[in-house]
C-alpha cells in the first residue's frame, strides 16, 4: 500500500487553545501516525498514512479548527516514510530567535459555565475554572511556547486529578496551562483595607452583602482590579466618582445575561454577538431610560450605556447571586493605569474601596477591558482584553520597528515580517505609573515576540514622553529615530487596517495634534502614499486661547470662534453670556488672542464641536476629554424632526482648502436666535459637517487622482457624524473606509507610525 508522510508547520493563533489536541484527534479520526509539537515559532506536524488519508487529514486541519485558533499560515514538505506505530503529543521544544503567537484572555465557555453552575461537579463554583476553550492567555504568560512553566500558574502543582487531564489528549483540559480546580489551584479572600480577612465563608455571598448595602468592592480579576458598585444606587455611585475622581464620564454597566441587559437596553443581533463573543468587550448601546434600573448618575447626560456580560466564573457567581447590574469599571484613579498587585491595590485604592476581593494568582500583563461601538460592524473604540496582543496582518514584509504611540491613549506597536504588535491600551503618559507599564510593554512585547526593531518611530510633538522616550532609547540602541507627523499616522493606521497601499484620501478630524508648520492640527484633509503625505485641506484656523485651558473649558473655544471667524468683538462676546465664563472673562480672552498671549492656531475639528456645544448652552466645561463634543451628539440624537435643511459652508483656495466657518457658525447662532430647538441645531450642524467633509474628500480626490477615502481620528467615534458621512460616499463612487479592528482614535496612532518609519526605511529616506 503506497504510504505518504508529510511534515506540517502552522503559524497563527494554534498555542494556548487546543490545537494540539484537536490535531491528535484528528490524527486518530483519519487513522494517521507521526506527531504533534509546540515549538517557539510554529506547531509542527508530522503525518503519516495512505495519500487519502492524510488528504482528508489536512481537509479537516484547516475546517474544523477550535472555536478560537485560527491559522495564518501552513506548508507542506514530502518526506520519506519511516516506521512508526501511533500519533503522539511530543513536549514543546525552545527554539532560539522564534515567536509564536499569544492568544488574548478569553471569557468562559458555555462548557466550563455549566460545570461551574452544577452542584454535582467538582469545580461547582470554583471562580477560576476554565479549559483550552476559555480563560486567562496574555495576561499570565511570561514568554513562549506558551506552557505552564512560563506562566504564572507554575505557582500551583496540579493535584492527580487535574494532572490526568491535562495529559489526556481527549480531554479538553489537555495542556490547558492554567487548568485548576478548588484543591490545588488559586483561591479568593474578601478582606478590608488594611488586608485582614472579612469572612470566613463564602467570599461571593461576603461580596454581594457589602455590595447591597452601597458599598464600593475592588475586585481582581483577570488583567487587573474593577472598581464596583450596585448601578442601581445613585449614592453608592455619586461616592465611587467622588473618590475616583471621575467626574461626569460615563461608567461602564456589567449585566447577568443578554435577556436582562435588553431589560436596560435596545440591542439588536449585530450587539448582542459582540457582547457574547469570546473576547466579551464592553459594548456601547442604546440606553431605554424609562425600563432601566441603572441610575442616571452611571452615565449622565448619555443616552447610550457601556454595557457587558461577565467573562470570567468569578464575574458569573457574582452576578447570579446579586441579579442586579453592577458599575465595573477599572481599577484606578482617574488617568492611572489599572491595578494589578493585591498590594499595590490596596496602596492605590485603599482610600476608593471599602472592601477587596482578592486573588493569589499574579497577573504579569495589566490589560483594560475593550471597549466596541457596533455600527454596520465592531468597531474597537479600546483595543485591550480580548483582543490584544493578536497582531494586525499588513500587505507586505518589512523592516521590524518600534513605535512609541503619542501622549493620550497611548499604545505602542512593534512590526515582524509581516505582522504588526499593536499592544492593548496603556493609557494617558501623564504619570509614573502609566509611564512605567509604557516601558514594560514595550520590553515585554519585544521578548515575547521576538522583535529587535531596526528603527524607533515617534510623534513631532517634542515634549511628548513617548518622544522623547523613542529618542533616547534609539541613541541607546544604535538606531534611527523617525518622526511621523500625528495625523499622517492617523491615516497610514486606517490604510494599514485595510491592507491599502496606493495613494489614499484621509479625513482626518480629532482634538489636537503638532503641525509641521507650527500650528496645531485638527481638521485634516490629506493625501498619503508610503512614507509621503501633503495637506490638501483643512478647517479654518482659530486661537486656541489659554492652550490646555481652551481644551479643559470649551466656553473659551466659543469666545475664539466668535471673536476671530465673526470679528465680534469682546463687548459683543461679553453679551452672550456663555454659561462656565465669568463676568468679563471674555473681554479677558479677547484681549489675550489679540495680543497672541498663549493662543496658537488650531484647525482642530474637535475643537470646533466643543465651541458649537458652548454656543448652544450644551455644555461650557469639560470634566472629561470630549465631554463636550459628546453631550452635542447626545443633542443631537434627540432631535425627532431631524431637519433636511443644512447650514451654509464656504470652501475657499486650493493650495491646500479652507473651509471657512463663518457662514456656519452665523447659521448656528441664527437658528438659535429664532428659537429652533437645541437638538434640532445639532442634528444640522452634524448633517453640515459630514456634507462639507465629504465634498473637501471629493475635491481632494480630484486633485490627487484617487478614488479611496479614510475617516479617521478621535471625531469619528461620533457614531451620528461617521453614519451621515457613510451615508453620502454611499451614493459615489469612491471606496469608503473607516476602523474596526483598531481604534479611530489615538489608540492606532503607534500602527500608523510603525508603516510610515517601514516606508521610509525601505525607500532609503532614513
């Protein structure tokens, strides 16, 4: 009988889910001989039997994989047959200089939740059950091949009973590493501040007791510590914002199950698959006020609600017990990177928490949970658990690089052949902490995967810490530091998501970002090409008078745009009475960008939102990033005429356009002074703007000689303005793109580096 062997090597997501027992039942299945191995950069296969067999072998390989594998890669090499009696599972081998891939946490299975809720199982109610199908990944690994010895479950010997299954290749608890149950895995403990112990009993029924009586928990989880509270308790979360520092942004709302989120929210297929998905992210959906019992102090002004399910058995016990929504949200005090340690916890949010449920299984890598708009599909607005650290497939192999991201929702992302490292959120660099887990990413994704960059890629902004990071660390290690203009990176992070590579459009609108000429940036037209861009268009520079202060206080954004786009002068100004100035602050700010006292130019859309959201008394002072912008939106959604009628724009030049705002903004106050209603204002002012966006792209287009067109930048997590200017390339011809799979906002910036600094470094630039 002719006899065929053939040797397989896979690359992908195939370590940490099951693959290898899912190929030796396989092999068993097909009747094949040879073996399966875990190495550093692949799993490798050897398949020995008649050529139908291994046929339908390599069939089922590639169509009936794991829930959560996924291959990116396979060949086949013919080799000589040699004698050989059985399929056998051979121990992972090291292999100098390989990565293989580090599958994200992911929320418990279907399986591991019946077991966990059966009173006739062993692991009844054990928090930390799990299999090759769910459970911890990334954030307990500390280097590859991904096997127990090198996460943090080699603090805990498998007692016999869990050791059989992890060597039975049937079971699907064969090599899952952090396989466990109440005898010889992890454990809980409720405790005080101080750490002395609360309950002897059950630490869930100790945890929901506190929790009904509106106090605050700090729960360790998977990739760090959640701040929670009953949502239904105005007081219990009016004081967890209080001691949080979180004033006015929204909090994110954990429900039992779907049927009882769609008691508190409209949510349809498309959310629903999201929210039940393995990478269970927070999911932003319609929020039905008049049916919810969550308190409007959750998420105030919102008419949306960052909703999710539990993902782990902890999250599950808990939520079957208290039946109610409890407010999870991360660990920290507003700007800081989440908790991890159960000391550092107890430092960090001893003046929080009231209570600590914690853990003793060490978390390596601090992960966020992902937050996800559903709009036509996900759309990643957080890219963290769940998602990280699956790299991004690029068009084409290129030099390895480093890129440091820019100051706000920072990332970092490291390129390898063809793939690109885009870490999960690490936040805002204006403290040690936060700064601290931006040096330890990026040495911890540089072991992990293998990656020894050829060149450093950074933001213009020179006193970002990311920059001046990326400038140092590249004198220290020999190589080139490239400076990539923030909106330039922007568009090359949406053109990279989609693989593009001709010259492509970008609408570029966000809040702030450094200009080549000076200025601050904003409200972009470009067109980019590998490492090259050119600025076709963008909106009308005004003041941004107090810098910082403008941003903080959009009351000023409103004076700026009165002042220098209607040549209103500071009496007039003074006359509008914008709610969160003072009595002669307007004069004030009028003189001071008269003088040019701290007031550089801005073309920033973002800014322009907060000014329009000032001028109709929606909102004066920001208590957070883009509170503003948002609450306009917000208006806006309540309009129920929704008029047609759109407000004047003026489109002037060609080298590059402007689009002057007066006409637009005289539109605005008049409408206002008629009486219109504030929603309807809004409603028109978001229909004006996707219009006017859409004819600069269109006319960009011309002059450039392409036909694809970008959105990107933090404006575009408006889900209304990016929905009307979907709406309009509809009925063109020009390709339309936008972000899924990494943020629009600052969390893609370090993609968009990295293929900008490749570019470069291929065309000899660098």
């Amino acid at each position: 009988m002719e006899v065929e062997r053939v040797r397989i090597r896979v690359k992908g997501v195939v370590q940490g889910v099951g693959f290898r027992p899912f190929v030796y039942r396989l092999a068993v299945r097909h009747g094949i001989l040879g073996s399966v191995v875990n190495t550093s950069g692949s799993v490798d296969i050897e398949a020995q039997a008649d050529p139908d067999r291994v046929a339908a072998f390599l069939h089922d390989l590639k169509h009936e994989l794991p829930p959560i594998a996924r291959i990116d890669d396979i060949r086949i090499e013919t080799l000589p047959a040699i004698p050989t009696e059985s399929f056998s599972i051979r121990p992972s081998e090291a292999q100098e200089g390989q990565f293989q891939l580090v599958p994200p946490d992911i929320a418990t299975c279907s399986e591991c939740l019946s077991e966990v809720l059966n009173v006739d199982d062993r692991r009844y109610g054990y928090p930390f059950i799990n299999c090759t199908n769910c459970g911890p990944r990334f954030t307990i690994v500390e280097d590859v091949p991904y096997d127990r010895a090198l996460t943090t479950m080699k603090a805990f010997p498998l007692c016999p009973v869990c050791q059989a299954e992890y060597l039975d290749p049937l079971n699907r608890r064969f090599h899952a590493q952090p396989n466990a149950c109440p005898v010889c895995g992890p454990s809980y403990i409720l405790t005080d501040r101080d750490g002395a112990a609360l309950v002897s009993g059950d630490v869930i029924d100790g945890t929901v007791l506190r929790l009904r009586k509106g106090m605050i928990g700090a729960l360790r989880g998977l990739g760090g510590f959640h701040l929670c509270c009953d949502a239904g308790n105005a007081a219990a979360v009016e004081q967890l914002r209080s001691r949080k520092h979180r004033t006015g942004k929204p909090l994110a709302v954990m429900m039992r199950d779907l049927e009882m989120a769609r008691t508190h929210c409209c949510i349809d297929n498309a959310e629903a698959d999201v929210l039940s998905s393995p990478a269970a992210p927070i999911v932003v959906v319609p929020w039905q006020h008049e049916s919810s019992s969550v308190c409007a102090a959750v998420a105030p002004a919102q008419l949306f609600l960052g909703v999710m399910l539990p993902y782990t058995p902890f999250h599950h016990l808990l939520m079957q017990k208290f039946a109610g929504p409890l407010v999870m949200t991360s660990g920290n005090r507003s700007e800081e990177p989440i908790a991890i340690g159960n000391d550092e916890a107890r430092i960090r949010l001893g003046d929080i928490a009231d209570f600590f449920v914690l853990h003793n299984r060490d978390i390596l890598n601090r992960c966020d949970d992902s937050v996800v708009l559903v709009q036509g599909a996900p759309r990643l607005i957080r890219r963290a658990r769940g998602y990280a650290p699956d790299p991004l497939p690029l068009s084409a192999a290129g030099p390895s690089v480093l890129a440091c991201g820019a100051a706000e929702k920072n990332t970092i992302c490291l390129t390898q052949e063809r793939q690109a490292f885009l870490s999960h959120h690490i936040g805002d660099l204006e403290n040690a902490e936060t700064y601290d887990h931006f040096e330890e990413t990026i040495a911890h994704y540089q072991r992990l995967f293998r990656v020894s960059p050829e060149a450093v890629a950074h933001d213009l902004h020179p006193d970002y810490l990311s920059t001046r990071f990326a400038h140092n660390w590249g004198a220290r290690q020999g190589v080139s530091a490239i400076g990539v203009q923030h909106h330039h990176a922007h568009l090359a992070a949406c053109m990279a998501e989609h693989g593009v590579r001709g010259p492509t459009v970008g609408i570029v609108f966000d809040g702030t970002g450094f200009g080549p000429d000076g200025t601050v940036w904003g409200g972009e037209v470009l067109v980019a090409e590998g490492g090259d861009f050119r600025r076709l268009a963008h909106l009308e520079q005004v003041p941004l008078p107090g810098g910082e202060a403008a941003i903080r206080r959009p009351a000023r954004m409103a004076v700026a745009v009165m002042h220098s786009v209607l040549g209103m002068d500071a009496i007039s100004c003074e006359a509008r009475r914008i709610p969160g100035l003072r009595d002669g602050e307007a004069s004030l700010i009028c003189q001071q960008m008269e003088r040019g006292i701290n007031s550089p130019l801005t073309s920033s859309a973002g800014r322009l939102f907060d000014a329009i959201s000032a001028l109709l008394n929606v909102r004066g002072i920001a208590q957070y990033e883009g509170q503003a912008a948002i609450e306009l939106e917000m208006q806006a959604h309540a309009s129920t005429s929704r008029p047609k009628e759109l407000f004047p724009v003026l489109l002037e030049g060609e080298g590059p356009m402007v689009l002057r705002l007066g006409p637009l903004v005289e539109g605005v106050l008049a409408a206002q002074q008629r009486g219109e209603p504030v929603p309807d204002i809004a409603w028109r002012f978001h229909a004006t703007m996707a219009e006017a966006s859409y004819q600069l792209a269109k006319r960009c287009c011309e002059m450039a000689g392409c036909h694809v067109v970008a959105a990107t930048g933090g404006v575009f997590q408006n889900r209304l303005l990016l929905a009307l200017l979907q709406r309009r390339f509809e009925a063109s011809r020009l390709q339309f793109l936008t972000h899924a799979r990494v943020p629009c906002n600052d969390g893609s910036i370090s993609l968009g580096q990295a293929l900008v600094a490749r570019a470069r470094l291929q065309g000899g630039e660098v």
